[in-house]
C-alpha cells in the first residue's frame, strides 16, 4: 500500500488525505446521528408502551364505571319497585295498613279486632315505621295460616315479635302477641 501511495504527487495525496478526512467525518457523524435516533426511537417506544398501559388501565376503569352505573341504576330501579309494591306509602296514613290487616285476617279466617299501633322514626334510613300488636287465640293451625298469610302478602310486613302466653296444652286454645313492623316513605 506504501508503494501505491509513493506513486501520487502531493496534490493527489492531499486530496486523498481530505476525502479521507471526510469520510471519517461523515461516518462519526452518522454515528452519532444512529445513536441519537436509536435513543429517540427508544424514548418513544417507551412513552408509546406507557401510553398502551394507560390507555388500558382507562379502558379497564371505564368499563368498570360502566358496570358500577349500571348496578346503580339496577338499585334505582329495585329501590322504585320497592317503593311501589311493597312499602306504604307516607301520604296515605295507617287506613291502607288496617285494611291490609282486616285483608290478611280474613284470609287467614281469623277475628282481630284489638290492634294496638305505635310509631318510629328511624332517621339514618329516612323510614318511618308502624308497629301493630295484637293478640291471636286459637289453634296452633290457625296460627299457621295466619303466619302464612302475613309471609305472603304483597306488602313488605316483619314479623318483629311473637309471644306466647299461653301455649294451648292440654287441649287449651293457643295464646300469642304478634307484632308486626311495616315501614312508610322509603
């Protein structure tokens, strides 16, 4: 190579030298261009696969809220029916609880005619509540049907309390206090 290069004058050297210089300029510059776009193409990469994971987590949360509304506006709709079918209603007064109570005694073939009311607010549930006691004698089928046909009535009517004074035994007629729970304005 050393003879080849003997063979040129000093002007073709020089020139030779330059694009050589050249060559050597242009190859660190493309050098450090490729490094530079290879870091910018990973800065990307990274900030696009940040983007896809939030892009995900948002659809993922979307589709949540979705289902959550969903189950809100279920409840909504639940909590209609409820209000309609089967709670009293606030304006219409203890008239519509007797009635259903003279509607289930006849059902059940049953004579009440001492109920005694008493009434609660309960006012962390926005409820008010109606307690009717009354006194049942008869048999213990009589006493059956009538639970029977508290359980079901259409109206939402608990069963808060049973008492039995006197049991029946022997052949004696059953004695209960029963005390039933239904609830206004939900």
């Amino acid at each position: 190579m050393s003879a080849l290069f003997d063979l040129l004058d000093d002007k073709e050297r020089r020139t030779l030298g330059r694009l050589g210089l050249a060559a050597l300029v242009a190859l660190a510059a493309f050098l450090v261009l490729f490094v530079r776009f290879r870091t910018g193409l990973e800065k990307v990469e990274t900030e696009s696969f940040r983007l896809h994971e939030t892009t995900q987590k948002t659809l993922q949360a979307r589709d949540t809220a979705k289902a959550e509304w969903g189950r809100w506006e279920e409840a909504g709709r639940d909590l209609a029916e409820l209000r309609a079918d089967y709670f009293y209603e606030q304006g219409a007064g203890i008239q519509v609880l007797r009635q259903d109570l003279q509607k289930i005694f006849a059902r059940a073939g049953v004579r009440i005619t001492d109920i005694d009311y008493s009434y609660s607010e309960m006012e962390k549930e926005q409820v008010n509540k109606t307690l009717a006691s009354f006194a049942y004698a008869g048999t213990y089928a009589g006493l059956k049907k009538l639970l029977a046909a508290i359980e079901a009535f259409p109206k939402f009517l608990v069963i808060e309390k049973v008492e039995f004074p006197r049991t029946g035994s022997g052949g004696e007629r059953l004695n209960a206090r029963l005390t039933l729970a239904s609830y206004y304005g939900i």
